[in-house]
C-alpha cells in the first residue's frame, strides 16, 4: 500500500496531519479490506445509508444515524470483504466528551434516549442535570447515540481488552 502524500503545509512544518479513523461496517477487518474492489453494492444495499466510500472503500458515517447489524451490506458484497458473519458490535464503545451538554449543566438526556442497548445511564448530582455515563460491556458501537447528540459530544474510543472478550 502506498503512502499518502503530504500536504504542503505537512511538509514545512515536518508533521503529518492526523488522519480521520474511518470505521469499517460490521464484520470488516483491516487485511479482509485488500479484497474490496471499490463497487459500491454495500453502500447501496445499506437501509440506514451511513455506509460510504472514500478512496474506493468503504467506512461508517454515524453522522448520518445507526448501525443495525442487519447484514445487509454482507449480503451484498460479491467479494471476500466481510470476514466475519453475523458480527452484533463494532471493536469501539461511545464516550462522553467535555462538551457534552449535561456537563456543562443544560439538561439533555438524547444520547440515553437513542441507545438501543440502553447501555448509557444517568447519574443523579446535585445542583445540576444528570450526567451521562456508558456502560461498555452493553455498548455495541452502533452509533446511535453519535447521530442523536445535537452537539457531536460523543466520540468512538476502541474496546478495552477486558470489554472484548464478554
């Protein structure tokens, strides 16, 4: 695989810029990628659309909503891509990030509303709105709780040893 090339400003300063993480759909692993020939079918057959392409493969956009699992985008992949069948949870958990709105004590509980496992919960404090706390043996990684946010607090940190092997 050839390295990307450097921006100009890259180049100057002698740093590289970081790279976005983009997250594989279900069941996708980084060496299984090799085999993907950029076609498109699982972004197309996806029924919740966040399944996109960039430099021919594809990567989640949680921006847009929710993972099912549904399989959707395995069944419609004609090569080897998809390694793992029937995968229920990315190798990512949620987490609460310092701009969260609760945090900054304005009541909202939206992320706790669009998980579908209920895998976030509420700790009461007082003098101020309950703050959000992942449970990360119940997050599955499916998103859910990014797209309902309405102030991107949420962020994908990867499964810790422990957490995996449940």
């Amino acid at each position: 695989m050839a390295a990307e090339p450097l921006s100009r400003r890259e180049l100057f300063t002698g740093r590289a810029a970081a790279r976005p993480v983009r997250i594989r759909p279900p069941g996708v692993s980084d060496p299984s990628l090799a085999a993907c020939t950029g076609c498109g079918l699982c972004a197309e057959r996806c029924p919740t659309d966040i399944i996109r392409l960039a430099d021919g493969l594809p990567f989640i956009d949680f921006a847009r909503g929710e993972c099912t699992f549904c399989g959707a985008c395995a069944e419609a992949c004609p090569e080897p891509v998809f390694a793992e069948k029937n995968v229920r949870r990315f190798p990512h958990v949620a987490a609460i990030t310092d701009t969260c709105l609760a945090r900054r004590n304005v009541a909202c509980q939206s992320c706790g509303e669009s998980c579908p496992e209920q895998a976030i919960r509420f700790r009461p404090r007082i003098g101020g709105p309950f703050l959000p706390e992942i449970n990360a043996a119940r997050c599955t990684g499916c998103g859910a709780c990014l797209a309902g946010c309405p102030v991107s607090a949420i962020a994908v940190k990867a499964l810790e040893v422990e957490v995996a092997h449940v």
